[in-house]
C-alpha cells in the first residue's frame, strides 16, 4: 500500500506550468489565415462554433488576432518545431500525425512539398 510520501514517477515527468492570473487564455481550433511583410508577420486563430440550436454544423469564427515583428514569428516556428519533436518522444504525438497535418494544409496557395 502506499504511503503519504510515496510519490508517481508519471508525476514527475510532467512539468510545472506557472498559471499567471492576468493574462488571457485564447482557445482556438487552428490558425485561419497568415499574411506578411519584410518585418511583421499577422495571423489569425479560430474556433469552431457550435449552432446554439444544434440546427448546422459548427462555424469557424476569428478568435484574435497575431501581429508580431517577423524575427519573432520565426522564433515562434522554432520553437513549435522543438516541442513536437518532445511531444513525439513523449509519444503524445507521431510523426503520422504531423505528416496528416501537413497533408491537410495541400489545398493552400503556394503549397510545396520541400523541406524548409
């Protein structure tokens, strides 16, 4: 049985999150639009809402807006790319999935098929 100091090593793995109290929290589906110049990147996210009388699917709808200077959108893409590659070790995702991902994104304007 197991005692009070007794501690989960699956608990141990997962890091601490700081829960800051005054920063918004934005939940949203996906990004659904990009557009750029030489210095500043701006997208937007969206979510999916439901009818609220279940009559048709569920919308897209904007949720915010993104506008940041260009080097800090590639810090961003940097970034995404290191934490899936963790998520992927950590199995929380596969390289499947992001190869779905980047299937799904074919229909787009300028779509290529080379690595950056």
């Amino acid at each position: 049985m197991a005692g009070p100091n007794d501690t989960n090593d699956a608990l141990l793995s997962i890091p601490a999150v700081k829960v800051v109290q005054d920063v918004p929290v934005i939940y949203a589906d996906g990004i659904a639009s990009h557009a750029n110049s030489p210095k500043i990147s701006k997208f937007y996210f969206f979510r999916i809402d439901p009818d609220p009388n279940g009559a048709s699917p569920g919308k897209p709808t904007f949720v915010s807006q993104v506008v940041m200077p260009m080097d800090g959108f590639l810090q961003m893409w940097a970034f995404i790319e290191h934490r899936l590659k963790l998520m992927i070790k950590a199995g929380a995702i596969s390289k499947a999935d992001i190869g779905a991902a980047r299937a799904s994104t074919r229909s787009l304007e300028g779509w290529s098929s080379d690595p950056l």
